[in-house]
C-alpha cells in the first residue's frame, strides 16, 4: 500500500530522536516570524500573563495582535495562546469556539512551530466530545488523517528550510504521539 510506504519513509527518516540544545526556548521559534520586537515583546507578555491566569488580560492583548498578523504562521500563534485563554477562562461554556481556533490552525495549510501543540490540543479536546469512558467512540483514524496532513505539510517547509530543528522535532512528535487507547477505567485521552 502506498500510503503504509510513505509513512515508512517518514519513519525512517525522523525517527532518530532530535537533541534540542539546553538554552532552547519554544517561545523564541514562535516570536521569530513577528515582524518586530514591540509584537513580539506584547506576545511574550500575554503569554506570561496566561502562566499567571490572567487570561481576560492576555486575550486581550493576542486580540490585538491577530488583527496583524491573520493567515500568518506567527497569527496561528497568537491563535493558539488566544484558544489557551478561551478554554482555560470559560471551561466548558466556550470550548467550541476554542477547539474552532486550534481547527483553523491545524487546517491552515501552513507550517507554524506550534503545530505540534495545535494538534495535541485539538485532539485532546475533540476526544474530549467524544467522551472518556471505554464505550466512548474514538476517532483515531481521523486524529491520524490529520497527523498525516501535517507531517507531509512539515516535510514540504522542511524543503525549504532543512535546518530548522524545531520543525523536524515535530515530526518526531507527531510520529511518536500514541493513539487513544480503551484502558481499564476509560480512555487515555483522560
């Protein structure tokens, strides 16, 4: 089958587990495609002020950023920490519109270095729906559809830009993030 192939070859290709280097910071990958140091100083702020719970404040502040920035690889960031705010501050109430955001990154049809992160979230929260009993329906072959899109979007940047080792390292991630599972008292999504 040629599809079991071509995810044989990505698997021999990315499954070398990546050392990403000690003074690594995430945030410096998702800051590198604003366009100036005031956007991101503002990102980096509403990103501290999520740590400390202040999600109305930071939402705020990433509202006024995405306007810049849509369609962008540093706008799906600004997306991502938009859909932390909406699901952390208004669980469960607002949790479609959330999972609504990390779809349109996801979908995007571009890499972002929160691809990652996006999908695990999107996954963990659309499973979510479903359910966490052992009965609950789990959509796997549609989270590994989805999987699949985004590394050979990941692989088609990787063309372009070889030496970024943050996106092969999604790869990676991707590769190696388990299914959901029926375990003895409900999923693993739990």
């Amino acid at each position: 089958d040629k599809f079991i192939d071509s995810i044989r070859n990505v698997y021999r290709k990315y499954r070398k587990l990546l050392i990403i280097p000690p003074d690594f910071h995430q945030i410096d990958q998702e800051i590198k495609f604003a366009r100036d140091k005031a956007d991101a100083d503002n990102y980096i702020k509403a990103v501290d002020l999520i740590k400390k719970k202040k999600f109305e404040e930071a939402y705020e502040i990433l509202f006024e950023l995405e306007k810049q920035y849509k369609n962008t690889p540093f706008g799906d960031c600004i997306m991502l920490r938009m859909s932390d705010c909406v699901l952390l501050a208004y669980y469960p109430r607002e949790d479609e519109k959330g999972i609504s955001m990390l779809e349109k990154i996801i979908e995007s049809k571009r890499y972002s270095p929160i691809i990652f992160e996006a999908f695990l979230k999107w996954r963990t929260k659309k499973q979510e729906f479903n359910g966490y009993s052992n009965y609950s329906i789990i959509s796997n072959k549609m989270y590994n559809q989805k999987r699949w899109q985004l590394i050979k979007l990941i692989k088609k940047y990787l063309k372009d830009h070889p030496n970024d080792l943050w996106a092969r390292k999604h790869i990676n991630l991707l590769l190696f993030l388990s299914n959901i599972e029926r375990l003895s008292f409900g999923n693993s999504n739990m």
